[in-house]
C-alpha cells in the first residue's frame, strides 16, 4: 500500500518537473492567433477599420474586440476567411467602414506639389520619396492604395491610378470559359 | 526511328493537305505594325521618333534586359505611330506597337559583310549576332534565343525541331523542302555557338520529302537526321527528347540543365540569316489553312504584315470566317484579321463560323487521362481549378501542365480543359503576386512602427542627455557664482577696510 503511494508521488513529482520546465522551455510568445489573422488581412494599412493598421485590428479580433466585417480592401473574401478562421458567423462587410475599391496606387502631379512633407508623414509603408520643400514622388511599388495621403494633401495633388492588368499579370475570367 | 516514345498524346492528320509545301512570297506591306513585347520578356525602347524616316533592317526598338528582343523596320518608310494596337492576345489587351507607312521602295539599311567565316568568332560572338538580329523562338514559344543558348552553353547535344508543332502547321516542313542548305548551316553555326558533339534533326514519317532534302545536304557526320512516328504534341520539348533520347527531364528543371539544347528549324533558319547573310529577323513563314480558303499554302510576309493581306492570297471564301491565330490546338481565336504578323506567328487558320460545340458536364471517363502526354490527371485538375482551388491543382502538377489541348480534343463532353488549366496558373500567378506584396507592405510598415518608436526613444534621449548637460552647467555655475560672490565681498572688505584706515 505505503509502496504504490511513494511510486506514485514520486511519478507525479517527476512528470509535474517536466512539464514544469517544458511550459517554461516551449512557451509561445505572442499570440499565434494574431498572426494567423494577420496574415489573412491585406495589410492595406488603411486603418478604415477604426484601428491603426492591420496588426492592431488583427490583436483586437483575436481578443474579439472588434467585428471582422471592418476591412473594405480585404472583401467579402477576406470576411469569409476570417470567419472561418475564428469560427465565426459570415457578415456582410460593414459600409460604414467604407467599400471595396478596385486595386490603385496613387500619384503626385509633380507640377503641383510644394514639399510640405505631408503626405510622407501619412503614408503607413514609407512610400513617399521627398524632403521638405522639394518635389515629392510615390514608389508606385511599395504604394498599398490605402489613399491616407489624399486628404492631407493641402493642395489637393495626389490623384488615384486604377491598376489595369497587363499582359504579364492577365488572368482570365473564370465565367468566360464555356460550362456546361 | 527514334528509339523511345512518350505516352499520350493524338494523332491527328493534316485536316487540310497540300500536295507539296511550297513557300509563297508576300510583297512587302503598304503598312507594317510591328509589336514591341514579345511572348516573353519586357517591352523593347523605340529608338525612333515618329516622323523618322528608316530603312528596311534598322533596329527600331532595343533591348533593355537580357530578355527583350531588338525589334527591327521590316520595311523602309516613315514611321507614322508609335502607339497601342491590339495583338492576338486572348486577353485582348492592347500593347506597344510602332507603324511604319511604306515609302514602296524597300530600301535596305547598309548590311556589314562580316569578313571573319563564323568558325573564327568566338561563340559569344555568334550569341551576341543573334541577340542583335532579335530572334526568338519561332516556333510559338517565342523565347529570346540568345537566352537559351547562353544557358545550354557546353551542350552535349542539340536537337533541332522540325516536327511541326501542330496538325495543319506546315511552315517546318516547307521550310525544309525550300532552304535544307540553309538549315543545315545554321545548324552548324549553333553547333559551334553551343559547343555540342551531337545533333538529332527530328522530323515526323509524315513528312517524307522534307526528310529527303535534309539527307541530301547533310554532309557533317555529327548530325544526323532521325524520323519520329507523327504524333501531336511530340514538339514539346521534353517530349520530344524522351522521344529521341530516352531522357525524362524532371518536373521544374530544364532541358539545359541536362545539356541538350533544343531549337526550332525556323529559328535554325533565322540564326543563318543572321550570321551567315548578317540579316535581321523581318520576315517569317506562316501559314494560311482552314476550311474557309481554298488554297492552303505558306507564306515568307514581313513581319507586320497585317493577317487579311495574307489571307487575302489564299482565296478565302465568301463565308463569314473564324480566325484564329496558332494551331488549331493551342492557337488563340481573334476577333477580325485586323492584326499583323508577329515573331510567333506560324499559322492563321481560316475556318467557316460554325456553331460552337455544346459543353456539358464531365462524366468522369478518363479519357483526357490517357491523352495527357504529361501524365497528369486532367480531370481531377479541372474540378480544382473550376472551384478555384489552387492548391489542391498545384498537389495535383498543374504546374507540369503544357496546355497541349489534347485533353479538349478527345472530351465527349466538349469541356475546353486546357482553358481551364491556364486560368489556374494565371490566377496562381496572382495570388503569388498578391502574397509578395502583403509580405512587402507588411514588412514596411513594421519597420516604420520601429522607426517611429526608435525616434521617439532616441529623441527622449537625446532630451536627457542635454538636460543632464544644463544641470550640471548649472551646478558648476553656481560654484562659479559662490566664489565669484567671495571675490566681490572681500573686495567690497578690502575697500571697506581701506574707507576706515583713511578715515
């Protein structure tokens, strides 16, 4: 009787230690949550979720503080997967935090600006390429659409350029292709 | 015979036959709209300003990057737009093209003789020749042939493709029969461009006479000339050296990285033109077939040329026509003739407009599965790639996919497969595109949150640190004032003391 006792606290003491030290060896920092839904976002930047920028919309959901109807540029598709993701109910995106637009970059008409470094400041990815009062430019590259330089531009200079598909990035229409 | 064959594949005989292949010469157009993007590669720069005057063979566009091709004036005239046209492209969208009206004289830019016989330059010298002249693949590909021959340089052997890349084409095959001597000294140049031992002529057993021609002018033992059994889809590159070689190159790698190179007879033809004669590409064969003309034939055009000046040769009938630019397995329907000759263009089929085939469902009978000369399983990739499902089409090879359209051809159900299949790779294309710059933006902005944070710290910093620097200027300020403060009252004592003694 004593026996099985001592083998048996001696098994939980010995167990208990290893799990012990694995919490402490294999701990996961961060929330891994957080990057899941990250990584489904379109990291537009935007912030027309009322959040400022993808990662922190992204820790809110995971703390379900906010709805995942909030992000126009990510679409209905991107609502569908992060209900599916978070085993959520699908919404319909939310207009109040604006609609989808097609995919854009936008441009500064040169012959306009003033350097007032305005829109370098509002740009979440450091698009902008410009110093005080010299001309400024947008990496069309880097430019994620999320049209946060329109409105501080004090002379209204940055315009919206529709990306249209080219020979190299041309996918065909799905419907197009005969079915029966 | 060639000692190995691959599975899959259709036989499927010339729908329209001639009696022999003969070469027809077009006159150079009033107008040629000559394209500055080829099937691969960037855009070539135009070097020329509208208005200009140019000769027939002057480059007119140039490269940039390794991969874009020279674009040179297929005839002399002045160049009156430089603008975007629609090309026969299924998307069509429209791309960069200069238009050259004619002057009619054809005049030719002056042609430098090259005094050294091409057995003196050096391989790059030849690649270099065949870069400026802005040959690509002339089979359909269009690859910058330069490029390709760059890669494959130490070649162990070259195979020289004159199959005919589909039922109908029968630009290889006249080529053959009009230019052997030719060709087979352009295979001689790549030979030494490449530096390969072995050279295998592969041509299909329907084509007898062009296989004649060839034997008689193929003096050099390293090249031989070998028959295939006549099979669509056997011009695919790697089935056609697992046809002749026995090797399988493995999905993902090229036929380069196992030293063999495999070029087309049109581009053979070109790669002497270029070396040889020091002419750029500004011509090329095409063919003109379909039931909605009379008389098939091949054409050598101008490139620029527009399709209904071509076809007009061919005696089309009174019909209304469906055009479609390519083979009748690959080739890309356009909506008018209104387009011109590219480097690509080998054929333009004519047919009568008939009703489109109905397509219902896939009933499963496999058939595409025997077919599929890249052993995949067509039916299971399309209902991947109709739900979108890329993924599970990527498990599944898509990637090995050559869009044959073998699969279209033998389909009781009429479903356009291949479409399908190139669908999916556009869109995996794009979801690639899409993921790279979510990656970018994403990065980006973290490291502007860290920027901005940094800033901050390093600004709060600074602000101590100067602080810190004032503070202790102060101390040091008042230990200056306090013995300051000494000097004044001993002095204010000395003169006090100084008042009484006098007093």
């Amino acid at each position: 009787m004593m026996e099985s006792v001592v083998i048996f606290s001696i098994l939980t003491l010995v167990l208990g230690l290893v799990l012990g030290y694995a919490a402490l060896r294999f701990k996961v920092k961060g929330n891994p949550l957080v990057d899941q839904i990250d990584a489904i976002l379109p990291q537009t930047q935007c912030g027309q979720c009322n959040f400022p920028g993808c990662r922190p919309y992204a820790e809110a959901l995971a703390k379900g503080e906010a709805q995942i109807n909030q992000c126009p540029p990510g679409g209905q598709e991107g609502v569908d997967a992060l209900a599916e993701l978070l085993d959520l109910e699908v919404l319909e995106l939310n207009a109040e935090h604006g609609e989808t637009k097609p995919d854009h970059v936008v441009y500064v008409d040169e012959k306009l600006c003033i350097g007032c470094t305005l829109c370098i400041q509002a740009c979440p990815v450091d698009a902008f390429v410009g110093s005080s009062k010299v001309m400024t430019t947008v990496i069309a590259r880097e430019c994620t659409g999320c049209d946060l330089c329109i409105p501080v531009c004090p002379v209204d200079c940055i315009y919206v350029r529709e990306l249209k598909p080219t020979l190299g990035t041309y996918v065909p229409d799905l419907q197009g292709i005969p079915h029966g | 015979m060639a000692k190995f064959i691959f599975k899959g594949g259709v036989h499927i005989p010339n729908p329209y036959p001639v009696e022999k292949p003969e070469i027809k010469q077009v006159p150079p157009p009033k107008q040629a709209v000559l394209l500055l993007q080829q099937r691969v590669g960037g855009e070539a720069k135009p070097c020329v300003e509208i208005g200009e005057h140019v000769l027939t063979g002057q480059i007119i566009a140039q490269t940039t990057g390794n991969f874009p091709t020279n674009v040179h004036a297929s005839i002399s005239g002045i160049i009156s737009a430089i603008e975007k046209r629609p090309i026969p492209h299924p998307s069509g969208i429209n791309a960069m093209c200069i238009v050259i009206d004619s002057d009619g004289k054809d005049e030719w830019v002056k042609i430098e003789k090259c005094d050294k016989e091409f057995l003196n330059c050096s391989a790059q010298e030849i690649v270099q020749k065949i870069r400026e002249a802005g040959i690509v693949g002339m089979g359909g590909a269009g690859f910058p042939t330069h490029a390709k021959i760059d890669n494959a340089q130490g070649a162990h052997t070259l195979i020289i493709n004159a199959t005919e890349c589909e039922p109908g084409i029968m630009c290889d095959d006249s080529l053959i029969q009009e230019y052997p001597r030719e060709i087979i000294r352009g295979i001689e140049v790549l030979m030494h461009a490449c530096g390969a031992k072995k050279v295998i002529v592969a041509i299909e057993d329907d084509k007898q006479e062009a296989f004649n021609s060839l034997l008689m002018y193929s003096f050099n033992d390293r090249i031989s000339v070998e028959q295939i059994p006549t099979k669509y889809t056997s011009g695919a590159e790697k089935l056609l050296i697992k046809a002749l070689l026995g090797i399988e190159i493995p999905s993902g790698a090229y036929a380069s990285d196992h030293g063999i190179l495999c070029q087309n007879v049109g581009t053979v033809k070109a790669i002497y033109d270029a070396v040889i004669d020091n002419r750029p590409l500004i011509s090329r064969v095409v063919t003109v077939t379909g039931s909605g003309v009379r008389k098939p034939r091949n054409y050598e055009a101008r490139l620029g040329t527009s399709f209904a000046s071509v076809v007009e040769c061919s005696e089309p009938n009174e019909n209304q026509h469906q055009i479609r630019m390519g083979g009748m397995m690959m080739g890309v329907d356009i909506p008018n003739a209104q387009y011109s000759i590219c480097k690509i263009t080998n054929c333009i089929f004519v047919n009568n407009e008939e009703p489109k085939p109905v397509v219902k469902e896939c009933i499963r009978c496999s058939s595409c599965v025997s077919v599929c000369p890249a052993n995949l399983l067509p039916q299971q990739l399309y209902w991947h790639a109709k739900s979108e499902n890329i993924e599970k089409a990527l498990e599944y090879n898509l990637m090995d996919c050559i869009e044959c359209g073998c699969c279209n051809y033998v389909c009781p159900s009429n479903i356009p497969l291949s479409e399908y299949f190139s669908f999916a790779k556009a869109l995996d294309r794009k979801l690639k595109r899409e993921e790279q710059k979510t990656d970018q933006s994403r990065e980006r902005f973290e490291f502007r949150e860290y920027r901005l944070e940094r800033n901050k710290k390093e600004r709060a910093e600074m602000m101590a640190a100067k602080k810190k620097a004032l503070k202790e200027k102060m101390a040091k300020d008042k230990d200056k004032d306090q013995s300051q403060k000494d000097k004044i009252a001993a002095a204010m004592a000395r003169v006090k003391k100084t008042k009484e003694d006098n007093a």
